[in-house]
C-alpha cells in the first residue's frame, strides 16, 4: 500500500506538468495568431508590362516592402521599380498613405536584368564568331581587335563624348559620363549615384537603375590607337555573358569606376 501511494503522487505530477506545458504553447499560438490577425489587408492589382497581379497586403506596410514582393511577382529589383500611384509612391509610405483601397491599380515601371541586358546583347552571328575564334587555341585577341566589339569602334569616335586623358587617374566628375556608346551602337551615359548606392545607366529609350552591390565585376582595355578612351565591360549577372559594354570610356576615370562600382573609397 506505501509503494502504491508513492507511485500516485509522481504520475499526479507528470499530468500536472504536461497540462502546463500543453496550456502555454496553446497561448503562444494564439498571441501569434492575434498579432498575425491585427494587420489589416487591402486587395488591390499590380500592373506590369501589361500583365495584372491580384495581391492582398498589410495596408499600414511601406512601399519599400511592397516592392520586395513585387520583385517576386515580376521579377523587377526593388531599386529599379518605380511604384505609381496619382504620381510616384515614395518608398516610406504606407499604402493607407497613399489612399489605397479595394480594387485600387498600381502601375510599376521598371526593368529586369534580362531587359537591361538585352539591349546589350550581341547577335548569334556575332556570339559564333567570338567562340570560333577563342576555339583555336591562339592568345586570344584585345577587346578592340575582336569584331563584335570592332564594328562599334569602327563607327569612329562621338562627336559629344567628354574628353579623354591618358596616363591620368580622376576622380569621377559632378556630372554623368555622357557621350558613349552601347554594343547596339546607341548612346548610354552613366550616372553614379553614390548615396544610394546605384548606377544608372542612361539611353535614349530608358534610364536602368543598378544596385552596385548587384554587379560582378568590371573590366577595361585601353583602345588601340586611341589609349585615351576604355572599353568598359559591367557584369551585371553571374557569368561574363551578362557584360554590359560601353564604348569611348575617357582612361582618366576607369579607375574611379571600377573603385565606385566595386566599393573601394575614393580620395576626392
């Protein structure tokens, strides 16, 4: 009978402290639920590039945040969209803020890295021809002697381009880089825009906003003939095929490129 008493209490003690740990995890999912609970939704539609998203989202979040989830719908980096909404939606808005409301549409402008490299993007000819002749075992050519990128320089230099210094190094100037060319042959001007981090590469068509964190790797050659001016490759994804090639780089500021892109400090 003492054995039988003894045993009683303990398994008394075991259900008292299973009971407790049951009944405190029930209250910390129901917190979590109640918090999860208090944030008011509003449905509303994205439009990009002439497609509709149906979203429901926190109506007292950011635009900043929003844009994190658009990037997921379209694929679009947050600093190279644009969210318009009676004019641009400034990123620490809130959507109740902006006056959104059920059934409201959002227009979102802006370009992936596919879309900013496509401009870029050499003809399947031209690709070949690169290939075969890397193919052949021989050191392979300069940048300026290879003809996907001879076609370009043959078209001489720009009337606007700035001014180029060899033998020097400057930091980058108040103003865009102006006057260059893209491998179709257009003119794209780069603006650094150090306080946010971006470089916003410019054509006639579009201006791209580039996270510089984003960017792999950039590479220079001097033109032959012309050492005054660069070749400048800007990877913009995971493999060289992913370069952004601009033409007529004045040499004095390539250096201080590639330190802004590639977050060394510049001495000004």
């Amino acid at each position: 009978m003492n054995n039988e008493n003894d045993v009683q209490p303990a398994n008394f003690g075991v259900a008292v402290d299973n009971r407790v740990e049951t009944t405190t995890t029930t209250i910390d999912e129901k917190i979590s639920n109640d918090a999860t609970s208090t944030k008011e939704l509003v449905d509303f539609k994205v439009i990009y590039n002439k497609q509709k998203y149906d979203v429901s989202f926190p109506l007292d979040d950011t635009v900043a945040t929003l844009k994190q989830h658009i990037q997921v719908l379209t694929g679009v980096p947050p600093a190279m969209q644009k969210v318009m909404f009676k004019g641009l939606a400034k990123e620490d808005k809130t959507l109740r803020e902006l006056g959104i409301v059920s059934g409201t549409k959002l227009m979102v402008v802006g370009s992936t890295l596919n879309d900013v490299l496509a401009v870029n993007t050499p003809s399947k000819q031209d690709e070949k021809e690169d290939k075969d002749g890397g193919a052949t075992g021989v050191a392979k050519e300069p940048l300026c002697r290879q003809k996907i990128h001879k076609k370009i320089l043959d078209k001489g230099l720009p009337d606007d381009v700035m001014v180029g210094i060899k033998n020097e190094k400057d930091s980058l100037p108040p103003v865009p880089l102006s006057g260059m060319l893209n491998k179709s042959g257009g003119k794209v001007r780069l603006t650094f825009k150090l306080e946010v981090d971006q470089l916003w590469i410019g054509t006639k068509e579009r201006t791209d906003k580039i996270p510089m964190n984003s960017i792999k790797n950039v590479t220079s050659e001097p033109i032959e003939g012309h050492e005054e001016y660069h070749i400048v490759g800007i990877q913009l994804g995971p493999t060289e095929a992913s370069q952004y090639w601009i033409y007529w780089v004045p040499s004095q500021y390539v250096d201080a490129i590639k330190d802004a892109i590639l977050g060394k400090w510049q001495l000004f």
